[in-house]
C-alpha cells in the first residue's frame, strides 16, 4: 500500500513488472535446474532474482521502502545483476 499511496498506479506499475520479472525468471531457472544441470553463473543470477522477489513480496513486513539502507538492500541485487548481464555479452 506504500507504494501505491507514495508512487500513484504508474510506480505500482514499475514495481509490480520488476516483482513479475523475477517471478518469470525464477520460474524459468528452476526449470533449467530439473531439465539439466546448470552453470554456476546461473546459481548465481538465481539467487540475485530470489533476493530481488524477496525484497518485493507484497505480503512481507518490510519497514519503509523509501528509507535510506532499504534502498540499498533492494538496488544491490540489481547492481549484480547488471553487472552479470554486462559480462555475459
């Protein structure tokens, strides 16, 4: 509700696609880990999207979003993870 009151529909927007994103992605990870074995920088990138779907569960008390090391503990994983897709190309 924080960020619906703070953000209006076009914020919840963007956190509800990056909480979907994750979710996909997870998804999609855990399938390649039962079809076949994977690579450990795709344990990696799993681990990245499940602190990234942690940190925007919906239903998780998480304290104020907007506070200064919240931000941290949410941007962090998306810092690794641009980085990791930066060296894949």
């Amino acid at each position: 509700m924080q960020f619906l009151s703070e953000l209006g529909i076009l914020g919840l927007f963007f956190i509800l696609i990056s909480f979907i994103f994750s979710l996909y992605k997870l998804f999609t990870l855990c399938i390649k880990k039962l079809k076949k074995k994977i690579s450990n920088v795709e344990i990696f990138e799993t681990f990245i999207f499940l602190s990234i779907f942690i940190t925007l569960f919906p239903f998780l008390p998480s304290g104020n979003f907007f506070n200064n090391w919240m931000l941290m503990i949410t941007h962090l994983p998306l810092g690794f993870y641009l980085a990791l897709s930066n060296n894949k190309n």
